[in-house]
C-alpha cells in the first residue's frame, strides 16, 4: 500500500496499531463518512501529525485497515486448519474461527460493506483475497477427491463465503451470540449433502 508509511520501530508499531484500533471503533460505530481523522487520532490519542506521518488521508487509512483485517482472518483461518485431514474438517473449523473472528471484530461487516461506497476496489480486494487462497485449496482437494470435480471451484468457494458471511451476520452480529452448534451442523450437512433430492 503506497499510501501507507510503515514504521521501523516498535514504538512506530505500536502507535500505527493504536491508529488502526481507533479507526476500527470509528468507523464501524460511526461509517466512514461521519469519521473524521480528528475523532481517530483522539480516539488513539495521538496527535494530528503523527496520523500524518503514517497516512496520506482518511481513505489511506481506511484501505489499509480492511487489508488489515482481511491479512489477519486469512492468517487465522490458515493456522486453525492447518492440521485438518480432511477439506470437509477444514470447511468446518474454518466456519467455527470465522465466526470467533467476527466475534473479536464485530465492526468487520459494516466496515467492508462501506467499502463498496468508499472505494469499490478495496471492497473487491478484501473477497478476492479471502477467495484466492480458498480457491487454491479447493482445488486441491478435488485432486484428492473430496470435492465434485464438475463443480466449479470458483463457485464453490463463493457460495462458501457467503454462507459464512450471513450465517455470522444472523447471529453473531444481529443476535450478539456464538452460532449454535445445531446451526453448524446444518450447514454443514446442507454442504456435504445438498438441500434437494
């Protein structure tokens, strides 16, 4: 991100982490366009300068959040299934950490779904990049059998994705609770089997 000056040392880390939680608050309370980078940096309490050592403007940061955010779900669901035997267990522990991350970042959906407002290309980039690596795995197991091989990996995985975008919105953002158990299993039999005979 071109927009964006990383920082070299710990204290820098630290003050973009606290600029990036900031934001996170703000904009998923407030949207983007009632955000000011004055509330950010008062929010991170830092001052209006240091913003501008890191950022360009108030899009730089928010592009570089949800690529944030999108990086750190990838990197979770990556450890989380990294010892699954199976695609269909990955698929299950994959929902479970999805929904957990949700939990920990409950602003998530409003925040990219503004993207598509704000810059339509980070709003693209944020599913493309959860899908490439997932496509990249499914396909794999159709090697191995574990999937239909006439089915259309893309397909697949986007139909995954958005099973898991709004079971997660049902119930953890709209009901601020775990998904049930019961709910998991449906879904999952529902991808293992099919809804119709």
């Amino acid at each position: 991100m071109s927009e964006v000056n990383l920082p070299k040392t710990k204290r820098g880390k630290e003050t973009l982490d606290k600029i990036l939680k900031a934001a996170e608050v703000l904009f998923s309370s407030q949207g983007y366009y009632n955000t000011s980078i004055t509330d950010i940096t008062r929010k991170a309490n830092v001052a209006l300068g240091t913003f501008y050592i890191y950022f360009k403007d108030k899009k730089s940061v928010f592009a570089f959040l949800i690529n944030e955010l999108s990086k750190s779900l990838r990197h979770e669901l990556s450890l989380a299934i990294k010892e699954c035997k199976s695609r269909y267990e990955a698929e299950y522990i994959g929902f479970k950490t999805f929904f957990e991350f949700v939990k920990q970042h409950r602003g998530l959906y409003k925040i990219v779904w503004e993207a598509q407002f704000v810059d339509k290309k980070v709003f693209r980039d944020y599913y493309e990049g959860i899908a490439k690596g997932y496509i990249e795995r499914v396909n794999k197991a159709k090697t191995c059998d574990e999937v239909k091989k006439e089915l259309d990996t893309e397909t697949i995985v986007y139909c995954l994705i958005g099973i898991a975008n709004f079971i997660g919105l049902r119930w953890v953002i709209w009901e601020n609770e775990p998904v049930p158990n019961r709910v998991i299993e449906d879904m999952m039999k529902f991808i293992k089997e099919g809804a119709f005979n």
